[in-house]
C-alpha cells in the first residue's frame, strides 16, 4: 500500500553459491518495482539496490522514495543474482523484510454474530467466558496462528465482557491479490472488535489507508465489507451490525443474502459448525449431524459442556434437541422453509 512520497526500507539475507566461477565477479540486487494492474512487472527509476554478494550469508539494506506509481499499480520488490560474465551460479534469500513509515493502523469496528446474540439485551452472550470454557490459543479452525490471550484479557464483565476470538483480514482493493494480513482480535458482548487484551484498539502492521474489511468466526459465515474501509489512526466506525454497512456478495449465480438482516440490523450467519464455504441442514458434510455426533449419536436428547465448534449460540452448551439448542440455527440459516436449501458464503 506504499504510495508517492513514503519510504521503504527492504532488508535481505543473502548468499551466493556459484557453480561455474566467473572472472569479472557476481552481484546480488534487490530492485524496487511496480507490478501493474495487467500483473505485468516495471522497473522504477532508482529503484535498484546492490546486496552483499559473498558465498556466506550477508544482510543488507536499502531504502527507496516511492515515485508516483501508475495508475492501478501497486510497489513491488524483485530479488536477483548475476553473474558479470559467463559463470554460473545460484543466488539464495532468506528473511526478506519490508518496512513502510506510516502513521499506522487500528480498526473502529462492530459486529454481530447471530448465534450468540439476545435480543433482548441487545447484546451477545459472553457465557463461555463465564463458564471458563474460551481457549488461551488461537481456537481458529483453519491456518491457527501463534496468539495467545494475555493476563487479564478476560476480566471485564457487562457490555464490553469478551464473547470469543475473531479474525480479522484486511484486503486491498487490487483484484486477485488475495488476503493482505490476517490477526485475530476479541470481541465483546456490544460487538466491539477490540485486541486480545479485550481493550485496547485491534491495530495491523500495515500502512494506513483503504482496505476491505473480513471478519471470520469458527462457526459462523465470513462477511466482507462492499467498499474499502479507511483504517488509520483515527479510523471512522464501520459498523457492521448495521445494515447500512454494505457487504460484498458474490456474482451471480452464487450471490446470496450475506447475512442475515433483522429490521435494521445485520448478524454472521451462525452454523458453520463443519467449517467450510457454506452452511448445510442436510447432504454430505452438512453441519447438523456434528451436532448429534457431539452429544453422542444415539440419544438426541443428551448435551456436552465447554468450548465446541457445536455450540452454534454459545451458551457453553451443545444440544441437538429441546429448548435452546443449535440444531434449529442451522434450519433458520438455511431456510427453514427447504431444508436442503444451503447458504452460500458471499467473501471470495
Ligand atoms: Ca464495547
Ligand atoms: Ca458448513
Ligand atoms: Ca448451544
């Protein structure tokens, strides 16, 4: 997200292993580039910095004044080794960095997930945070990263009291490009995003700026911001319990209702409990039979406690049958009209 004007510092471990040696010597560079919106790669003027080249492993650095980039492109960096001559050889690197100065980035956002929340507290349940059940590491069920919560992140009570961990990505508006930086952050009962201190503002190591907005939960359908949100030191609300936060669907034929609309208020869809791009009732790999297989299998009518993928509400429960149980979230979700019906994630 470098643009005109900042300074970009790349930092590089490299060495050379040359396997036909060459009499006019080798190089290692690190250029500073522009990937255009067609992907197509271009040199910047001054963007080409020498590395230590040695047969052992060296760091170097280099810094760079982006120049105004095409419209559309982003600043890239490419990393090479030459021989001046006729050698042969291999260049290898290892721990690239870059770093951009900035003002930094903290988010200002809400969210409902519908599985948890009251309607009349107007507020989500923070039982698992009563019950002692909420993980101390990251209890996300794909690509887990190496969190954990710190002391005292689970203390307060009330409105701001945690409900569970929450992964946030940030995306830029590029096509194609794909997920940008990903962390988790807690969540209070109010739908505040706050950082796994359960207080202090979620920041990103990124540059402040326009980015699309992910939120993730373990058993709930990902929603993603419509339009690029601005994330900054002083980031404006994005308050995405409000259906006036407009989510992205996807084209048809796939576009579905991306979550689920009360009044004026917007909820994640709750029961993805067999985590994947949908929420099911019924067919192959649907998210209702986890919950019968959680309780046992044979009597539907038995419950277990703690910290599950089943408990679609949160109520430190999981109940397949009987008042307050998970089963019939995943027939709302759906539909509960056409059981077979299924709902479709809207983040690409
Ligand atoms: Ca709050
Ligand atoms: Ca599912
Ligand atoms: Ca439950």
């Amino acid at each position: 997200m470098a643009v005109a004007g900042d300074v970009v510092t790349l930092t590089v471990t490299a060495r050379m292993e040359v396997a036909v040696p060459d009499q006019w010597g080798y190089g290692i560079r690190g250029d500073f580039i522009a990937i255009l919106s067609d992907s197509s790669l271009t040199a910047l003027p001054g963007g080409q910095h020498g590395f230590p080249a040695q047969t052992t492993w060296n760091s170097g650095t280099g810094s760079f004044t982006v120049p105004p980039l095409p419209a559309g492109a982003v600043l890239g960096v490419a990393l090479s080794g030459h021989m001046f001559g006729l050698g042969e050889g291999y260049a290898l690197f290892d721990n690239v960095m870059t770093s951009i100065t900035g003002s930094g980035a903290a988010l200002n956002a809400r969210v409902w997930l519908g599985g948890p929340y009251v309607p009349a507290q107007n507020l989500m349940r923070d039982d698992l945070r009563a019950g002692g059940y909420l993980p101390s590491s990251d209890p996300f069920p794909l690509n887990p990263l190496p969190d954990v919560l710190p002391p005292g992140a689970l203390s307060a009570t009330g409105p701001n009291a945690i409900v569970d961990w929450l992964r946030i990505e940030l995306r830029h508006t590029i096509p194609g490009v794909g997920w940008l930086i990903r962390v988790n952050g807690s969540l209070q009962r109010d739908g505040d995003i706050v950082a796994l201190d359960g207080v202090s503002p979620l920041s990103f190591p990124v540059k402040a700026g326009n980015y699309l907005l992910v939120v993730r939960y373990r058993n709930h359908l990902s929603i993603m911001t419509q339009q690029a949100v601005s994330i900054s030191t002083a980031s404006p609300l994005v308050d995405l319990r409000s259906t006036a936060t407009a989510l992205h669907t996807l084209p048809a034929p796939n576009t579905d209702l991306p979550a689920k609309v009360v009044g004026n208020q917007q909820f994640m869809w709750p029961g993805n409990v067999a985590y994947d791009l949908e929420v099911a009732y019924a067919g192959l790999g649907n998210d209702r039979d986890p919950i019968l297989g959680a309780v046992g299998g044979s009597v539907p009518t038995n419950t277990i406690t703690g910290y599950q993928e089943t408990d679609v509400n949160l109520d430190g429960v999981v109940k397949y049958t009987g008042s307050d149980n998970d089963r019939d979230i995943i027939l709302q979700t759906v539909g509960s009209s056409v059981p077979t019906t299924v709902r479709h994630v809207q983040v690409p």
